[in-house]
C-alpha cells in the first residue's frame, strides 16, 4: 500500500533518522521525501512530507510507532499516484541543477518524478532527458508540468510532452 504522510518533526539534530527507525524496522519502502526545513508548522515544528510502500497490517502499528517516539503525525492518508505523463527535457539539464527541477515537482506533495533518464553526448554540451512525473489525479498531473514548464523557461530548458509509450 503506497501512503503519503506529513510528519511534523521538533528541528533538533536526528528527528528526521528517528522517524524513518520505525518505517524501515517495519518494512517500509520509502518513494520520496521533502523536508521543508524553512517552514514552520503553527506548532512550530518541521513539516516533512513522506511518501512509503507499507504492507496494509503494519500501517496501525506504524502510526502507533510514530507517536509512541513522540512524533506528530499531522496526516497520513493512502494515495496512489494515478495518473502519469512522460515528457523530454533538452538544454543544459545537468548544468542547471536537475536534482533541484526533481525537488521543486516532489515537493509538491501531490505529484513527484518518479523515473529519469538522462543522455549526455558531451560534458559542456546540451543533454536530454526523459522524465516521468506521477500525481495523484489530472489536475495535480497538470499542475505539475505547468510547474515544470515554469522551472524550463526560467532554466532556459525546452519541454516536450506529452511522451506516449
């Protein structure tokens, strides 16, 4: 069962590996995480969002957990993320910090990269790369390449998609 959770963390050295202890001892496979140490919650705490694979029977346990090490959970919720585009970036994809392209889709929390392949004929030439985004329904999934599209204008990338199989 795929979950998306939102943790809320004390911004103490450690909290994030603590909150993970319990998801890995329990088999969890981790999809992504976004820790948005800049903001604050209205308890003042840390919101890290966490999507995970967990077999159904250990979810309770989980949360149990969790709370039992005195973490907020603030949601958790099962998601599946439905729908799905493939789309080609080309330009200066390394050059122009694809990892932080990957993190401003992830962070969302409503849609992430789930696959890339990158081509890179030459160190200072343009590279491609096929990318495949994941979201949790059509509007998310559309939100998402609007925001990609804003990110390859302002990096000066060229978008192609949709990209059927």
């Amino acid at each position: 069962m795929r979950i998306a959770s939102t943790l809320e963390l004390l911004d103490k050295p450690g909290n994030l590996l603590a909150a993970l202890a319990p998801l890995s001892a329990l088999g969890g496979n981790i999809i992504s995480i976004v820790h948005h140490r800049d903001q604050r919650t209205s308890r003042g705490n840390i919101p890290v969002q966490i999507v995970f694979e967990i077999d159904e029977n250990k979810r309770q346990l989980l949360i149990g957990e969790l709370e039992k090490s005195g973490i907020t959970v603030a949601s958790i919720d099962e998601t599946n993320l439905i729908e799905r585009e493939s789309v080609i970036l080309i330009g200066h994809i390394i050059h122009t910090d694809i990892k932080d392209t990957i993190n401003r889709i992830d962070c969302t929390g409503f849609a992430e990269v789930t696959d890339i392949s990158i081509a890179m004929p030459a160190i200072e030439g343009e590279s491609s790369a096929h990318m495949l985004i994941e979201a949790v329904g059509k509007s998310e999934l559309a939100a998402a390449i609007t925001i990609l599209k804003e990110i390859a204008d302002q990096k000066d990338l060229l978008v192609i998609e949709p990209v059927r199989n």
